[in-house]
C-alpha cells in the first residue's frame, strides 16, 4: 500500500497563503514603466553635468546659483543615485525572473514588485527640481526676448510716426 | 474567540463529523495494547509541545477511495497518496496548521500513514472511481489577491496624480470588485498510527487522529 508520513507530508506541504496569484493588470503596468523610469533616471543621474559648467555659461544667469546648489548636490552624491537605480533596476530584472514576466507572484513578491514603482514616483518629483531651474531660465529668456521684440515694434512704430508727420 | 480557540473549536466538531464516518462503518476491532501505546505516545509528545489533535478512534486501515453517502454534504476519504493536489507535486496547507504539524513533527510523533476527507459536491457520481483536481484543488489566496488590487490602485492613483499634474486626463481602473470564492470542499488531514513493526497495509488495526481540518 502506497502510504505518506508525516515527515514526508511535511516535504512536500507548502504554505497556502503564499500561492502564487495573478498580478493586478495595474501593478504589472507599473512594474514595467518603473523599469523604463529606471533606466532614464540612470542615464540622466549619470551624464548630469556638474553645476559649475552650467554656471559659467552666459545662458544660466538668471537661476545660476539656484542650478548651481541643486546639480552640486547631485553631482556630489552621483555615486549614491546611481547605485540605487542599478540596485532597483536588477531588483526588477531579479523580479521579472521570478514572476514569469510580471504574470504571477505570491504575497511576498507583490510587495516586493511595488517597491520599484515607489522608486520611480519618489525620483520624478525630485528629477522635476533639478530641471525647474533649467525652465525657469529658459522661461525668463523668452519673457526677455519677447518684452524686446515689443519694445522694438513699438519703437519702430514710433520711428514711423515720428517720420509720417 | 482568540485562534487557538477557534481552532480547538473547529476540530472537536470536526472529529465528531469523521469519528461517525469511519468507526460506524466498520465493526468493533481489536486493539492491542502495543497500538494503545503507541496512540498514547503520540497524543503525549503533542501535549507536552501544547497542542492537541483528537483521536477519532480505532480502524483499519484501508487504500483507495471510500465514500460516505449517507451525511449530507456526501465525503471522500482516501490514501493522501491518492489526492489528486498531492500527486501534483505540492499540497497547499494554511501557515497556522502547517506550523502545528512541524512543531509536533520536531516533538518526535510519526505517523504512519496519512489520509484526507474532502467534502463532496452535490452533483457528486458515486460511479466515479477517482477525483478529479478540480474538485480538491484550493481557490487563489484571497489575501494575495485583494493586495495585488490594492497595489494595483495604489499605482493607478500614482500614475495619476503625475498625469493630472501634467495636465493630461489617465482612466484609473475601477476595481471590479473582490474575486469571487469558489464554494470548494474542506479538507480534512488524519494521521494514523500502527503497532510497531507490522507493515502498514490494508486492514491493519490503526488508531486515528485527526491533524488539521480547515476552510479556504
């Protein structure tokens, strides 16, 4: 007679609040746009120039010490960005293995599948600082450029005027 | 009702239920005081770890299937090597009697062999000479399920506070609701021991234990 033992069973048993389930389509979604993310923020966190070049360019004299203190401070504490993405980045890769392409995982891994998503969202706003310098100049630019362009429409209105009488 | 009463609760009605099935269909046995000792030894080493697991009583042991037809819902009791879910590979246990049967495991009881109730569907054919996986295999861990959702949301609401922040409008997904749970038989695990030193076969006089019995 075929028999199992305790021993046995208990081999074989597995925990059955760590079954596998299937992955919610919206935390799938934002496992695969964290990986995207990922590796954007690698890229800019690694070719992000030192603020010092950027203040010496006659371009960044409106925010150049705002750029200056926000992209030292990155550029100072590169290494530790750019360890945390390679880190969250392969913690994907590690998780993409384990859930068959983000299909199916157990309770463990869903939380551990979101951790990356967490990742991204908090580096986006902090991404949008650094750049908020980089707009606000650009937008100072065009606000200067466009009071020129005013100034001299009106100028030659003037001029016109002046000449017609 | 704290957990440990609940459980002790949820087996004394249970081994009322299985102590009718198996010794009422069968005559009065013989029990030798060897098997007697060793019931006791059993019921001994779970004790002095804390736990308790009721002895449903004295039969022999059996292979195969055996139905019980006259309780309503109809039962199944058969060799565990004869479950379909064990025979693919893994037997899905809750972690609460999973770490009872380990503590009482590394308490030194053995069984010698390991049987499973499984309540039957009402459809059930007596005919039928097998079960099917279908009818024992345990429905998705709801608690994974509703956090999956829930992460799931949570990372829609992200998704959508940035696109609203850009000024673009995203559809966050409705929740369709909780998965739905198939009403899926209960699972019963007995354990059984014999004298020492006869081969556990067929018509050898066990005593039964009840080990775990729960709902999915």
């Amino acid at each position: 007679m075929q028999r199992e033992t305790l021993g046995q069973f208990l081999q074989r048993a597995n925990v059955y609040e760590h079954t596998p389930v299937s992955i919610d389509p919206a935390l799938r979604r934002g496992a695969w746009l964290s990986w995207l993310m990922t590796s954007i923020y690698w890229v800019f966190y690694r070719y992000l120039p030192d603020g010092s070049v950027l203040v010496s360019s006659p371009f960044f004299r409106w925010t150049r010490r705002w750029l200056a203190d926000t992209w030292d401070f990155v550029a100072d504490h590169r290494q530790v960005f750019l360890t945390a993405c390679v880190f969250v980045f392969s913690m994907i890769l590690v998780l993409l293995a384990m859930t068959r392409g983000f299909r199916v995982a157990d309770i463990r891994l869903q939380i551990a599948l979101f951790t990356p998503v967490i990742f991204a969202a908090i580096n986006l706003p902090f991404i949008v600082t650094l750049l908020l310098p980089v707009l606000v100049n650009m937008l100072l630019w065009f606000c200067l450029a466009t009071l020129v362009l005013i100034a001299g429409v009106a100028l030659l209105g003037a001029l016109f005027w002046m000449a017609s009488r | 009702m704290n957990t440990q009463s609940q459980t002790r609760a949820t087996l004394s009605s249970t081994a009322y239920l299985l102590r009718h099935m198996l010794v009422t269909s069968h005559r009065t046995i013989a029990i030798a005081t060897p098997l007697i000792e060793r019931a006791e030894q059993v019921k001994y080493l779970a004790a002095m770890k804390g736990l308790s697991f009721p002895v449903l009583g004295a039969a022999p042991l059996f292979d195969g299937l055996k139905l019980v037809t006259s309780t309503t819902p109809a039962w199944a009791l058969y060799n565990l090597s004869h479950d379909p879910l064990w025979q693919t590979g893994s037997f899905p246990i809750p972690a609460k009697h999973l770490r009872r049967l380990r503590r009482l495991y590394r308490a030194g009881a053995e069984f010698d062999a390991l049987y499973v109730a499984h309540e039957l569907p009402p459809d059930f054919r007596p005919e039928q000479e097998h079960l099917e996986l279908s009818l024992v295999a345990p429905p998705p861990p709801v608690a994974a399920t509703r956090l999956s959702q829930r992460l799931g949301r949570t990372t829609d609401g992200i998704l959508a506070l940035y696109a609203a922040t850009l000024g673009k409008s995203i559809k966050v997904l409705a929740l369709t609701g909780a998965a739905g749970l198939l009403l899926l038989r209960d699972p019963i695990l007995m354990g059984t021991v014999i004298p020492p030193g006869i081969n556990p076969e067929p018509g050898v006089p066990a005593v039964w234990f009840l080990l775990a019995a729960w709902r999915w």
